[in-house]
C-alpha cells in the first residue's frame, strides 16, 4: 500500500551578503525617494470605494459607520483603509515583502495581556494583514501620524521632525534586528513598563503618573468587568444586556424560533472553532458553556461587518469568559497583490496575526458562522477584554507624539522582521534619512488628499454623516 504525502519544498538559505546584496539591489528598482511620491489615479472616488464595502454589510449600521468617519479627518482615515490602499497601489513598490499588518495606522498599535499576564505594546489589528511590500505598512502609519499631528494643531516644522523621527527610527531598529539571532528576535516583546521606563526623562514625571493610571486602567478591563458593564439576570439566568446599536443580543434581534436556531447554529459554530486552538487551549475552552450571543459594534472601519460577542460561564455565574466572533472579510490589499493562501479569510487573519504578533490570544482562531441573514461568513475569534488600552493620541503634544512614534516605529519594525527579511530591508534603508524624507512628502501629501476625501464624504452622506449622535 502506497501513502499518498505531500513532498515539502526545499527552504532557501541565502548567506547574510547575498541578501545584503538583494537590499541593495532594491534601491535600483525602487530608488528610496520615489516612496514618496503619490500618484493616485485620476479618476479616483473615494465615496464610491466605500459605497462598494458598504454593499457587504449590515445596512442598518451603515448611518452609525458613516457618522462615525464624519466626525473628524482621522476618524476618516482609520476607516478608509481601502481608499488608502488603492492610492498606493499605484506608486512603484519593493520587492522585500513582509506579512503586512494591512492597516497599520496609530491608533492600531496599543496594549494588551501577554498569555504569560505582562501588558505588552504591539500591533492589534490584523483584519487586512496579507503578504506586501514592506513599506506599505510604514506608509499607513506615516500618514496616520501627519493626520494627527495636524489635528493636534502641530506646526510644518514639528510634523516633519515627527516623520522623520518615525522612518529613522524603524531603520535603526530594522538594522539591529537584521544582526540579532533568529531566536533572539522571536522572543523578543515589549512590556508596557519597559517602555515607560526607557522614555520617562524625555516625557517627564507628569506624563509618567498619567501613563501609570493608564496601565492599572487597563489592568482592570477584563472578562470581569465586561461581566459587570455588558451583562444583567433575567429570569432564565445572565444574559447580555441591551444597548442598541452598539450591544444587542441576537434573542432581540430575531423571533423566538429564529433565535432558538440560531443558537444552536452557534453552538454547533463554537465546537468546530474548538479544532482551530492548540489541543491545551482547547480543553480549557471545554471547560466553559456557551451561554448567549450578542452583536456588538466595534471600531470605526469595521462599523457594520457582522461582529459579535459570546459569553460563556465556566463555574456557575462567576466565572465569565468573553469571546469576540469578528466577521473577516477579504483583505482590502488582495486586489493589488497576490490571494492569501488560506481560503478562509477568518483564518488569513489568524494566521497573520500569529506571525507579526509577539504575543497573541490564548483564544485566536477561526470557523464560518451563519447568523441573522442564514448564510455562513467567515469569522475569527479571540478575547473581547484582556488589559486592552489604547493611546489617547488627542492629547499628546509635539514630545509625547514623538515617543509614541518611537514606540510604533520599533513595533513595526519587528513585526516586519519575524517575517521578511530584516538583512534585505535594512540593506534597502540605510540609516533611513532618505526614507524619512521620502515619507514627509508622502505624508504631508496624503494627509491633504485625506482632508479633501473626508469633505466630499460629508457632503456626500447628508444627514447620516450626523445621525449616530442620536443613536
């Protein structure tokens, strides 16, 4: 009897100078000032991109999802990766591709509880994450960084410091890791208290205390809270509490017999998801029950993709594990580059997730769901509330905003290194001048186009650009 396998193929492994040699190689195909130009096409619509995502989503939230990017130029950025994407997909690109986070502006970095209980800073979004070419990451986060800068009232002079702080300092870390050892890189994680401690005497004791607030903060949004703030008893035990739009159970949702469906859609949807955890992870989640569903509405760009949030009890009503379902939809990056590997989109994300991530869920995985239109989409899964904290970007000033750049730029660089080729990369960049002043063109020049596309949105959506303050 023959065994039918597949024959796994041979992994290259260049010399250090050979791909030293390929870095540099890349100049010439993409010499580092043309990163930034920006050569959108001329007859771009940025409304019409978002009109054709907002075709795939629940309809009832599109006036919350617009309102939302109404609000400001950077709330429209952070929902607009789309139109982000099909601007740069026009522009010469390298070939030192790394797993891309896919939207990596700034307000998607932020902390979060480490599997080992340490409240570590990384990338947190991966919703868009395929293979690219490295710089367009760097790309997304420079033109975050001038949209915010602007809204934070930050002269010409301290903007451009600001990108070139950010480019540099991704360089630098880009060449220290392209040394490291493939090990030592692997391991390596950045705790919340270690970057604190680094930056103290540049931000002063003031900032300090405030960042310790926000850290104990963070501590305490966990499964117990959540328990408290998204939960109530009725009759038949703990349920989610309702708070439309934002947090509705699905019982509301739906018809009696409906729900009693879709429940055990769900149930059914929980034991497959179990085969996508690792064998301990997996009897952990066996110990605890699926109890009730509910949808919740997250964020800014994902307003109106079908995501949801499970609770599940282990001892009796004290022991609540909170589970997001996030629908993934395709990567907005596929269009203009090759299609994942993975057929399931829920588990592109996860995948991605667990490769540029130092640290991830206990709980990442994926399965197809049907819910509330009876057809299945793919979903993945992970904690709702671990030690979550984000940055409040808002109130940084010029020294603040530039440790911040710091920290995201090193992040990003490390992300980018577990998976690309750190030697090539850093052999391209050099000691990131040029890069730096390639991305203050950029971004100054994206920020201008974002400015206008966030006019015509508002113009364009009427009335719903303001209707999410009554909901």
């Amino acid at each position: 009897m023959t065994e039918n396998f597949t024959i796994t193929p041979m992994v290259p492994h260049p010399t250090v100078a050979a791909r030293r040699e390929r870095g540099r190689a890349s100049r010439k195909l993409v010499p580092r000032k043309q990163l930034g130009v920006l050569s959108p096409r001329p007859d771009r619509d940025p409304v019409a991109i978002l009109a054709t995502q907002e075709e795939r989503r629940l309809q009832d939230l599109i006036p919350l999802r617009r309102h939302r990017m109404s609000t400001s130029p950077f709330a429209f950025f952070r929902g607009a990766a789309a139109v982000f994407t099909d601007d740069i997909a026009t522009t010469p690109h390298t070939d030192l591709w790394v797993q891309l986070c896919g939207d990596a502006h700034l307000a998607n970095f932020g902390g979060f509880a480490s599997p080992e209980r340490t409240l570590v800073f990384d990338l947190n979004d991966f919703d868009e994450t395929l293979p690219g070419p490295f710089e367009w990451d760097v790309k997304r986060l420079a033109a975050s960084f001038e949209v915010a800068a602007r809204a934070n009232g930050f002269e010409s002079a301290e903007r451009e410091q600001l990108q070139i702080l950010l480019a540099e300092t991704y360089a630098s870390a880009m060449q220290r890791f392209a040394g490291m050892d493939h090990l030592d890189l692997w391991y390596l994680r950045l705790s919340i208290e270690e970057a604190v401690a680094r930056y103290a005497s540049e931000v002063g004791p003031e900032a300090v205390a405030r960042l310790t607030r926000l850290m104990t903060k963070a501590r305490n949004k966990d499964r117990m809270k959540a328990f408290r703030r998204l939960t109530a008893s009725d009759g038949d035990g703990i349920r989610f509490a309702s708070d439309p739009p934002v947090l509705q159970p699905v019982a509301e949702l739906l018809g009696p017999g409906d729900h009693a469906s879709v429940v055990a859609t769900v149930r059914e949807a929980f034991r497959q998801y179990r085969h996508s955890l690792q064998p301990d992870r997996r009897v952990l989640l066996e110990r605890y029950e699926f109890v009730d569903l509910a949808r919740k509405v997250v964020g800014v760009g994902s307003v109106g993709t079908r995501c949801f949030v499970a609770l599940l009890l282990g001892r009796e009503d004290g022991d609540p594990l909170f589970l997001q379902v996030k629908e993934a939809e395709h990567s907005v990056l596929e269009p203009y580059l090759e299609p994942s590997q993975y057929e399931h989109q829920g588990r592109r994300v996860v995948e991605g997730q667990r490769l540029v991530q130092g640290s991830s869920d206990i709980f990442l995985g994926w399965e197809r769901v049907k819910v509330l239109n009876g057809r299945l989409h793919d979903h993945y899964f992970r904690q709702l509330w671990d030690w979550k904290v984000s940055a409040d970007v808002s109130s940084m000033d010029a020294t603040m905003l530039g440790v911040y750049a710091r920290l995201c730029g090193v992040t990003l660089a490390r992300a980018h290194a577990r998976s690309g080729d750190s030697v090539a990369i850093s052999a391209y960049l050099g000691n990131g001048r040029s890069f730096g002043e390639a991305m203050v063109g950029f971004a100054s020049e994206y920020a201008d186009l974002n400015q206008r596309d966030h006019a015509a949105a508002v113009e364009a959506w009427g009335t719903q650009a303001s209707v999410g303050v009554a909901l």
